[in-house]
C-alpha cells in the first residue's frame, strides 16, 4: 500500500528490533536483531552510495502517536536509517505508511523486505510468518486464511497450515480448545485461544517442541551467554553498528579467539531460548548510562568459561524442513 513521501528527522524515528523482519531469533517481544557481516557490508555500501549521491528508496514509517503525529516507527529500511546516522544526516526520506501505533507498524514490518534490500531466506521467511501470526498487539495475519497470509508473508500454504497446526495442538494440550471440533467451531476455537495465547517461541523450537530448561550452574552459564549477545545487540540498535563493534570488541574476551566478524556471526546462534526483553525495547533507546553501565559491568566479570549457546555449530535444521 503507497503512502505518502516527506523528510523526517532521524530523531523522530523510533527503531525497534520487534519491527525487524531479519530477527527471526525475535519472534514476538525480543530486541534483539542478528547483524552478520553480510549486514555490514551492506552498510558500508550504502554510506558510499550516500556519500557519492545516489539517490535510494525512501525508508517506510508508521505514524507513533495520532495525536503527535511527530514520532514515527521505522518498519523498513533500517540500514539505509543506521546509514544516515553514521554520515550524520539530520532528515531521511520516508514513505508513511497508513495506521498508526505499534500494531500497525507490526503489521507494515510483516509485509515489508520480501523484495529488495538484504532479501529474506526461506528460514527468515518461516520465521517472519510465525512470528507475523503470533502478533499479541494484533490478530490481522491470525485472521487470514491459510491461502491469504501465505501470499501476504511470502511463504508456502503448507507452512502457514502447519504453524497452526501448532497452536490448535498446543490449544487441545491444555485443555482449551476440543479436539472433537471442526469447520467454523474449530476454527472459532482456535482464534479465541490464539488471541489468549500468541506463541512467545521461534517456529524452529516450535516445530521440535523444545523448550527451555534449567540445570543448574549449566543454566546459568547459557543464559549468561545470551544475555551478552542480547545486550550488545541491543547497543547495536539503539545506536548502529559501528558502537556495536565497539561494544563487542570491549567484551570479547567472553568469545574467547574469536575475529570479530566471527563473534558477530556467533552471536547470532545465542538466540535460541527466549530472555526477558529490555523494558526499552518498544522505543529501542538504551540511554548513555545504561550503556557504560554494561560495559562496565561487563569488564569486571571475566568468565573463564565458555557460554556454550555461543560455541554450538551444530547445524539445528533438519532435512525435513518446509522452508
């Protein structure tokens, strides 16, 4: 859907992770958005281009605040946005998008990267849809029928139907959706319980049904690991990636040898358990204090061992995979 074209300074733009769409490790609350050097590189080729004139798409927005109207969440084109910030521009083209608030935005983010830029693969896709239909703030794609929200999340009609397969499963387990139902009465079910319980996992753990566990100092060590990864990626939004590589390289010593761009890269595979989202996220602004705060933190630990949600190479997709 077009909307309308303006200038809007960085500054009134809020750049939550929940919006997106490569955060497949980020299903429904996280803030957490894996930047591989393929990410990278990708900025660096835009700050050139910028720098050199060319003219690129406009970013997409949705209006924040009706009332306002001057804040705007940023659904599409983060890089281009981090892009302008490093090269210190005050405005950046914007198309706005109908709606307004962060369920319109969820949405808009949903629709948004299935055709140009760092383009989705098929396990982003999958994940963008699971992590589409299980919206708390919003059952616009739960509401579309397998055929319309496989078109609308660039993803086949076999995998929408498994995902809720899923959740009616899950629904019937606990006893609140009757297996015995069908057609419209089943379907009725399904939503009332969907909309009670959107799904907080990855579809990938959704599909293995796995589930996070607790086992003692093992547990500790793991969840210390992911809270690493989700701190310095939450630096990286809040403040692009440049600060990010900064803040990895004050840390690294909890990756042991690893280059940075390897660091980044397993940073990435931390993702699989869910942690509690930063109380910012919605606004995706870690102040300066809290900053220097974790790093502060941070060079006073030296762990001496090695979070292992960090160090697993184990490939996790099986051949049976629909996407």
């Amino acid at each position: 859907m077009k909307g309308r074209y303006q200038s809007i300074p960085l500054t009134n733009i809020i750049t939550s992770a929940r919006l997106q769409n490569r955060n497949t490790k980020a299903p429904i609350v996280r803030h957490r958005a894996p930047l591989t050097p393929s990410s990278f590189e990708h900025l660096d080729d835009l700050k050139q281009a910028i720098s050199q004139g060319v003219r690129l798409p406009p970013v997409q927005v949705v209006k924040a605040e009706a009332d306002k109207g001057g804040r705007f969440y940023l659904v599409d084109g983060f890089h281009r946005f981090w892009a302008h910030e490093q090269l210190k521009k005050k405005v950046i083209a914007a198309e706005v998008l109908d709606g307004c608030g962060i369920a319109h935005a969820l949405i808009a983010a949903g629709r948004a990267n299935l055709s140009h830029g760092l383009r989705l693969d098929k396990h982003q896709r999958a994940e963008n849809a699971w992590r589409c239909l299980n919206l708390p703030e919003s059952d616009h794609f739960r509401r579309l029928n397998k055929t319309e929200a496989a078109g609308a999340l660039g993803v086949s009609s076999e995998t929408i139907k498994k995902m809720r397969k899923n959740i009616r499963k899950r629904g019937v387990e606990a006893g609140l959706i009757n297996s015995d139902l069908s057609g419209s009465a089943g379907e009725e079910a399904l939503q009332a319980y969907w909309d009670e319980h959107p799904a907080p996992d990855t579809w990938r753990d959704a599909r293995r049904g796995t589930t996070p566990t607790r086992k003692g100092d093992d547990w500790k060590v793991q969840r210390a690991g992911r809270e690493i990864a989700q701190l310095l990626v939450s630096l990286a939004e809040a403040y692009g990636p440049e600060v990010m590589k900064s803040a990895h390289n004050a840390v690294g010593f909890h990756l042991r040898d690893l280059k940075p761009a390897e660091g980044v890269t397993k940073l990435t595979k931390a993702f699989s358990v869910t942690p509690k989202p930063l109380l910012s996220d919605d606004e995706a602004a870690i102040s300066t204090e809290a900053m220097a705060g974790f790093l502060e933190w941070q060079q006073a630990q030296g762990f001496d061992h090695d979070p292992k949600s960090l160090f697993n190479d184990v490939e996790l997709e099986d051949s049976s995979s629909d996407f």
